[in-house]
C-alpha cells in the first residue's frame, strides 16, 4: 500500500476507483476534480501575469494565481483525507463489540469517524465555492488565448462542489453531535449562497463567449 | 519527457495543469474527469453483481459495467490524445512560411491540427453523453451502500461533457471544411438531445436522495 494516492499514476487511481475496493471513492474523486479545477484557473493566470499586454489586471492575476495555488494544494490533500476517513470508520466497525465498554467505545469511534467523514467533503465544498468566485475572475480578466481553460476549471470546480455536499448530506444525518449537525448546515447554506447555484459557471462561460480567442 | 501523461503521479499532473506549460490543458482535465466518473459507475457495479440481494438487476448492473470499464479506459486515452493534438497544432505553427508553398503546407497542417483538436474533445462529450446515462442507471438500480458514488460519476461526466463541447465549440469556428463542420455540429446537437440539460445528473441524484443506505 502506498502512503498516498496522489503517488499513484494517474491511470492507477482511475482504475483504483474503478475497482471492487471501497476507496479511492467519489469523495477523492470530487477532491481531485477540484484540484484539477484549481490547477487550470493557476495555468490562465501564469500566462497572463507579467505581460505588457495584461498590466491593467496584474494585480488581480497575480492575487487569484497565489489563492489558487493554495488551494489546489488543499483539495489535493483531501484526495487522501478522504481515504483517510474512510479507513477510520472501516476501522471503528471492526472494534469488537462484546461489553458494554466496547460498544460505548465502538459508538464513539464510530461517530468520531462519521464526523471526519463530514468535515472532509465540507471542507472541499467550501474550497470549490471560492475556486468557483476565482475561475469567473479568471476568465473575466484572463490572457483570452486560454480562458476556455478558466471555464473547464469553474465546471470541475461546479461538479466537485455538488459531490462534496452530497457526501457532507448523506453523513450529517448520522452524526448524533447536534450542535456540529447544526454548525455544517449553517455552512452548507453559506455554500449555496456564495456561489448561486449557476451563476459562477455561467459567468465564466459567458466570458469565454465574449472574449475568446480576442 | 514520459510517454503519456497517464503514466505522471496524479499530484504532478495536477501541478503539471497550473504550471506555466500549455500541456496538459482543459482538454485532458476534462476528459480525466470523464475517465473518474466512468471509474465510479464502474465500482458502484462492482459492488452490485454477483449478490443474491440484487439478483434482479444482475444482467442490468453488468451491462453498465462492461461499458463503463470501456468508457473509462476510452476516456483515459483521450487525456493522452488531447496532449497529441495540441503538439500537432504547435508543430504546424513552427512550420515555415518562407514561399508560398510553405504556407500552403502550413495552412493545411493548422486545418488537419484543427481538426484533430475538434475531433478528441467531441468523442469526450459523446462518451460522456452515454456515461451520463450510465450513471444514472446506476444510481437507479446499484447498490444503495455506494449509490452516492454514482451520482458523484453523473456530476464528472456532466462536467466533462460541459467542457468538452466548450472545446468543440471553440475549435470548429476556425474548420474550412465545412461538410466536417456541419457533422460536428450535428453531432452536438445528438449530445445535446441525449442529455437533456441537466437531466440525467438530476435523475442520478434523485435516487440518492430515494434510495441512499436503504
């Protein structure tokens, strides 16, 4: 076994998640499409900063490339993250469960785990929206040789985000922690109005329309 | 320089996406988003077939997966491919001008380049178009513990096959062949009609919601 997959070539993991084993799985699927979302938004802004040409929008290449890169470095550690988690709720289902003590340990571990299991995809989720704000930027601002690249970046990071929330839904309902429960879907609603459904992938997309190749 | 860009770590394409290199581009993320999604419809198979409890879709579950593994191992290739074209068109642009038969050649090279960079972005969408499906399917009919991974397949493949027809787009405006042109917009359109927007990612996550862990 690897320490991580992000070691694995690319045609492993694909086949990895291919595979009849539980991960890599749709959570580090959705990690890494954003971290490729991340990667594209950096690459537009890499051939648009230091440029005569792009001077009027340096300062704003220059911002959304450094976050970017941040970022891209983040969702690419919660490829592992999420296998990680995994891993931790397999390994609290095997706790054996023959006292009391054992089960009281076991529920915990269990809910310990449920509660990684959430915080991950959460994390990706809210990453993907700010990778969402910075791919319209991107695109709007862009060298245009290369901003149909910003808007493939705002369609992973769309489709990373709607797989991040639904893993965040389908595990906040087991967490028995209502305050935490409470707190993630505060989060999940902060989510869904920063990036209004749509609208950032559209925006990117429009501005492909209108100034590609300019 | 490797083979095939298949054969990188996932974190050095990843980092290969936003350095300052135009290969790999949108088009390979793209169509690697393809190849992930088509990895988890296969997976949510895997863990359908060969079980007593879902004797009932047995023959549905490993139809998709026979197709799904194709799908993936297709849209592995074109991560590959879209690397190819984009070489052809920088090879055709190096080419020299000097005399008029130069250019001749070199305007013929750009046009066949051009087409070439058509041609693996729409066999992406198409692929994707019929993953989508699959995907839906899948979430329909697979095991429920996984189907959340099938729906995370749907929001892949929508994403792809959004990106891929941004691709197709840009590229077919600049085709002199105009017999070509017009197939490739006839077979956007078959997309287009096949998916219905956003339908079947949304039929995809309604049998999450429906069926998720029952």
């Amino acid at each position: 076994m690897r320490a991580t997959v992000l070691d694995q070539s690319v045609r492993e993991f694909s086949s990895g998640l291919a595979a009849k084993q539980p991960t890599p799985g749709g959570g580090s699927a959705a990690a890494l499409a954003g971290a490729l979302g991340a990667g594209l938004v950096s690459m537009v802004c890499q051939y648009t900063v230091g440029r005569e040409r792009y001077a009027d929008v340096e300062e704003a290449a220059r911002r959304v490339l450094a976050r970017a890169d941040e970022l891209r470095v983040e969702l690419e550690q919660a490829v592992d993250a999420d296998v990680a988690a995994y891993g931790s709720y397999s390994q609290a289902q095997s706790m054996p469960r023959e006292t009391e003590a054992d089960q009281r340990e076991r529920h915990a571990a269990l809910q310990a785990a449920l509660r990684e299991s959430t915080e991950v995809p959460l994390g990706v989720a809210e990453r993907c929206a700010e990778l969402l704000e910075l791919a319209a930027e991107a695109a709007e601002i862009g060298n245009p040789f290369l901003i149909s690249d910003a808007a493939v970046g705002a369609e992973m990071a769309a489709a990373a985000l709607a797989s991040a929330e639904l893993n965040v839904r389908l595990n906040v309902g087991g967490l028995e922690d209502n305050a935490f429960a409470g707190e993630v879907r505060t989060r999940l609603d902060a989510i869904a109005a920063r990036v209004g459904g749509r609208e950032l992938v559209d925006r990117a997309e429009r501005a492909v329309a209108e100034r590609a190749g300019a």
